[in-house]
C-alpha cells in the first residue's frame, strides 16, 4: 500500500478507537488489517436510490471512510435492476458486532456470510487463522474472499455453503457472527454454540430495518439476550421479505391521522409494534410533503401516511390499528430499544420487554373485528 492508503486507513482505525468502538487489542488488530485488500476493483456505492459504479479515486475514499462498500448486484448476475446483495460492511457497524460477541484467546468463531473476506481476516489476526470458520453461499464472492485472504497471509477455514445451517461438522464454537440480515435466529446456531458461548447477529422484520442481537446460550439449549441499536445489513437470500397480496385501490378511505411519522420510526416502538402485529410491513421514504410511511399486512391491508394525512384500503383498518398499538406503547413507558431482547427456544423467537419472563403476545387476530 502507498502511504496516502496507509494513512486513511489509519485515520479510520482512529476514529473507531476514539468512538470507544475498539479497545486496545482490537485496535491493534484493526491496525494490522487494511480494509482496502478485500475490496475488488469493480465497487459500488449505495446511494438513496441506486448503487453508483465507484472511479479509482471514489473507491479508495469510501474505503476509507465509516461506510459500507457494495461488492455485488443482483446475485452477481448480469443485466439486472443494479439492487445491491453484498457488501463490505460499514467499519464502524463491524467494530460493534465484533466488540459485543467478547471473544478471547482460544475461542473458536463461526462466521456466516464470508462476502469480501474482511471480518474473516479480522478475526484471523485476532484467534488465529485455524480457530476461525467462515460460510458463504455464493460460490463467486466465495473464491473471491479466499483468494484475497490467501494473499493477505491468512487461511481460515472456509465453506462454500448454507449459511444457515450453519457449520454442523466443525462445531461446537464459542461463538457465532452473522454478517446478513435474519429474520429469525436458525436453530442450527444455538445447537452448534457451547453453553455459555455468544451470538451476535442483526435482525430485520417486516416492521423494522434492522437491529444487532446478542444472545448468550443457556445450559437447557436456549439462547437469549438484548437488542444493540440500529444495524442495516443486507438479508440473507433465504431471509428475504415476500411481496404481500396487491392493494385495492377502490377501496380507499382517508382521514387525519392522530399519530406523528417520527413516532412511529422509532425503533423502541417498532420493535414493540411489529411483535404485536405480526405480518405488517412498513417502509418509509423522504420526500417533498415530509416522510411518508407505509404499511401492508398479506390480507390486502394497507395505509399510506403523509403530512398528518392517512389513505387506508382494503379490509381493515390497518393505520388504526397501528394508532392502538402505539397507545400501549406509551402505557409501557415508551421503552426504548435496548429494554427489548429475544429469546430462541425450540419453538421458535419470543420478544420480551425488560426481562425474558415478560414475552410480548401477538395480538389476536390484530386485523380482525375489534
């Protein structure tokens, strides 16, 4: 590298050290793994409504500064709409995964999704290349990721596989990170994680964009743990959202709507609110009146809201139901996100609020007559 690469790279570890994102053994680590290796020439940067093809001089700035670069379109196929599906995660989001899953000398890490390599080199100049596995499904970014990790000087173990199953040959590890949205923890990690051993993934539902997880495995095969704040990462394939049933327009209403757009953003009540509501979809976007949100549920359901205006169309409804939900919301105390956790047992993820014996009940039929 040249000294001008050094130096952003330097200034980037910098940064993260002086955030409190990593402590001296991290620092060192940082220090010794340039980010720049692991990207390919051909990158991208995700702007608000596209992926813009980065120059030379772009590239080597992005790689530099706190922000994910994309390394794959479309699955890596050609031709198609330019929708970003891996990248080099933002440094700053890696530092926390990575400060949250407490490893120590000896541990042995499951990492899935090995995308350009990078945390997989990470971790590598911290354990030891021969205590580090890494999972990538697609076969592409796969060979990629090995070859820029040979070339650094480090031979984890890698997989080209189902991510979401996990590693089951190589278990038991002390510790899982995924690098790609969930929209449930599998059961392959508990199974394949020691008592006592940490998972750290980031979670993304139908009522929210994404949130880091870390749980603690329990002795009777559960796991459970808090939320850590924001995480946008791109879903794992099998993890993606589905479509929900087309809307009817004829079967529009309006009105006035009582709850604010910021409200309903926060992550504190989208955590509470998509528990309650399973199914609904939200999404949001800027624009000229302010941001406008909106919300689906599969049965046709729908609402739209803008500058205090809501649209609402098919069967029930659906913004008036989110007005409710936020109402018990408030009763709880407005609790912000880190009050929330998870627990995975055999039957699946509970959300709880403040304690896991406080499991969040879905409401019932939370569409149907009320």
């Amino acid at each position: 590298m040249t000294t001008a690469q050094l130096g952003g790279h330097a200034a980037l570890v910098q940064q993260l050290h002086e955030r409190g994102l990593l402590d001296d053994t991290w620092r060192a680590v940082w220090d010794a793994v340039p980010r720049e290796p692991f990207i390919p020439a051909r990158a991208w940067r995700q702007d608000a409504d596209h992926c813009a093809l980065l120059t030379s001089p772009e590239r080597l700035a992005l790689i530099h500064s706190d922000e994910p670069v994309v390394i794959q379109l479309d699955d890596g196929t050609e031709g198609g709409p330019g929708i970003a599906t891996s990248s080099n995660s933002q440094p700053s989001m890696v530092a926390h995964s990575l400060r949250l899953l407490g490893v120590e000398n000896g541990a042995r890490v499951l990492e899935i999704g090995t995308a350009s390599g990078y945390v997989a080199a990470l971790l590598s100049e911290r354990l030891g290349a021969e205590l580090v596995f890494s999972v990538e499904l697609d076969p592409a970014l796969a060979a990629r990721a090995k070859a820029a990790l040979h070339a650094a000087g480090y031979r984890p173990n890698l997989c080209c596989g189902d991510g979401e199953e996990g590693w089951p040959e190589a278990a038991p590890f002390d510790a899982v990170i995924v690098t790609c949205a969930l929209r449930h923890i599998p059961r392959a990690y508990v199974d394949q994680v020691q008592p006592g051993g940490i998972i750290v993934a980031p979670l993304a539902r139908e009522f929210w964009s994404g949130t880091l997880v870390q749980l603690t495995v329990q002795c009777d095969g559960t796991a459970t743990g808090r939320f850590h704040g924001d995480a946008s990462y791109m879903p794992m394939r099998a993890h993606r959202a589905v479509e929900g049933a087309p809307v009817d327009s004829r079967t529009a209403r309006t009105r006035r709507a009582v709850l604010a757009m910021p409200a309903i953003l926060h992550l504190g009540f989208a955590l509470y609110a998509g528990t309650r509501l399973p199914g609904v979809r939200l999404w949001h976007s800027a624009g000229p009146a302010g941001t406008q949100v909106w919300v689906q549920h599969p049965d046709g359901s729908a609402a739209t809201a803008v500058a205090g205006d809501v649209w609402e169309y098919g069967p029930c409804d659906l913004w008036a139901e989110i007005e409710r939900t936020y109402r018990d919301y408030v009763a709880l105390g407005s609790p912000d996100p880190d009050q929330f956790g998870l627990t995975v047992s055999a039957d699946g993820d509970h959300m709880w609020l403040r304690s896991p014996e406080h499991v969040i009940a879905p409401t019932l039929d939370p569409l149907g007559s009320r």
